[in-house]
C-alpha cells in the first residue's frame, strides 16, 4: 500500500492541470524529476519575472548575515558555514506573496499552514551555504511542526557563474543527466547532482524517506557565486502544521533589549515559544516579530 508521502509524488508529476479554490495554476508539464535519492524536482518557470522582483524588492532593505541552527541548543548561531544575507517575509504579507504560497501548496500537495515564512536570501560572489541537511537534530526545533520534510527553493536571478545548488551524494535520476565536464558548472557542482539557479525557476526536494525518516542521500549546499550575483527564496514546509505560533493573544511589545536584533536572523520562527509565546505565555519579542 502507498503511503501519503508517496502519493504527493505520484500526483504532484501527475500529467494533469490542477486548479485550487484560490485560482493557483501549476502545470506539471514544467517538472523534471532529477534525482529519486533524494527525490528531488525543478519546475521551469514556477515564478514570473514581477514575482521574483517583487520578492527581491520586499527583502532589500532587511537584509541580515544569515544564520544557522545549533546542533545541541537548536538556537540560531553565525557560523562561516554559511556566508550569505537574508531575511523572512511573513506570510500572506501582501496578494503577490499569498499568490506565490498558494502556488507552492498546490504543486507540494502540502499543507500551507505547515510551511514557515519565506526566507529571501541573496549570495554575492564568494558566499556560499556549505553542505547541510534540512531536517533537524536538536529536540527544540523537533518540537515545532516536526522534521522539516519538504524544501521549495526558488531562484530570483540568474547567475553567471557559481551559485549552483548541489547535492553532492545524491543518485541521478535517468530521466536527468548532468555532464561532470560541463563547462557552465562550477567546480563545486560538479559531484552528485547540481541545479543551475534560473530566474523563476524551483526546486522541490524532500527530507525525509516517505516512512518519515531522515533521507541523508538529501544533503545539499549552495555552491560559492563565482561571477555575478544570487537571490533565492526558500519554503521549509515540515511534518506538521508551523502556524501555532500565529494568533497567539498578549500585548504586543520587546520584552529584551536583543529582541530585534534575534528576529532579524529567524528567531521568531526558530525557537517561537521564546520568541512569540504560546497560548497560555506571551513572547518576550512580539514587536520585532511584527504581531502588531
């Protein structure tokens, strides 16, 4: 019998247009499958141009050194693994934004309210994201919406050279072939499998096994931008609903004088207890994290 995860594949390169209640359109026909371990999937023109410039245009001016997730602490930390700037764009922040959310729950298959905020993120020449997972190790981040299981990473630019999207243990699909002599691929790129960044295009790749377990075939990095520049955004979609954190009552202030300064680096979506509060405990930052 096929589990649930399985099904999102089999329907989500299903030959068939599909239409949702909030009139998002995506056409199967654009997807290729590269690669089964892990089982990842590049849409051609997922975004328009005015989506991707729009995306860019919201994200210019909050722009921050991006972090990562401690391995023990689960608290996000600076770290040369990761060498680029970005910021989140809540979500449905505008009709363009909502659009653009609509449109990635319908070709996933998955859940909105599982996804958490988009993260824009933009890699001058240099930086890169070194090979990492997505899924997660410490229990704190576990605990919100479970393992990260399904990653939808969209290119707003083009990129001269570099910047490549590499998942240097992953099986090619047969369906993909990606010369290791290719001259427009990096160096970097040039194990495994890479996906070249192409304005408006996304990548799908999943996490987990569809038995919920990690898939480790699912490392990825961000190859070092070699010539020109590149903008990305990314929705983490994970195992079970991210919105807790929304709607949540209490007044609406900084409790901690550090608290802008946290939720420029996605500490509001990464440890939302703290940083938001539940239901029955306000946060001590719900002015920086814009819940008013």
């Amino acid at each position: 019998m096929s589990s649930p995860l399985s099904l999102v594949f089999l329907f989500s390169i299903s030959s068939i247009l599909y239409e949702s209640s909030c009139s998002a359109v995506v056409n199967p026909a654009k997807v290729e499958q590269i690669s089964w371990k892990p089982r990842a999937f590049v849409y051609r023109g997922f975004l328009t141009d005015d989506e991707c410039n729009h995306l860019i245009s919201l994200a210019k001016s909050e722009l921050k050194r991006s972090a990562v997730a401690d391995d023990v602490s689960g608290q996000s930390k600076l770290s040369e693994v990761r060498t680029s700037s970005g910021t989140f764009i809540n979500k449905a922040k505008d009709p363009i934004v909502a659009g653009i959310e609509d449109k990635i729950a319908t070709w996933t298959f998955l859940p909105k309210e599982n996804g958490e905020a988009i993260q824009v993120l933009r890699y001058e020449p240099g930086q890169k994201y070194d090979p990492h997972y997505d899924y997660f190790v410490d229990k704190v981040n576990i605990a919100e919406g479970g393992h990260r299981m399904a990653t939808v990473l969209m290119y707003l630019t083009d990129v001269i050279k570099g910047g490549e999207t590499a998942f240097p243990s992953a099986e090619e699909s047969p369906h993909h072939r990606t010369s290791a002599l290719d001259d427009d691929l990096s160096e970097c790129a040039r194990k495994g499998i890479a996906v070249k960044p192409r304005k408006g295009d996304a990548l799908l790749f999943f996490s987990l096994h569809p038995c919920a377990i990690p898939d480790t075939s699912s490392l990825h990095g961000g190859c070092p931008v070699i010539e020109g520049e590149k903008w990305s955004a990314t929705k983490w979609i994970h195992v079970d609903s991210f919105d807790t954190i929304l709607d949540i009552g209490g007044s609406c202030t900084d409790e901690n004088e550090s608290c802008e300064r946290w939720a420029a680096v996605g500490e509001c979506t990464r440890n939302p207890e703290y940083m938001v509060g539940t239901s029955d405990l306000p946060g001590y930052c719900r002015k920086s994290c814009k819940l008013c």
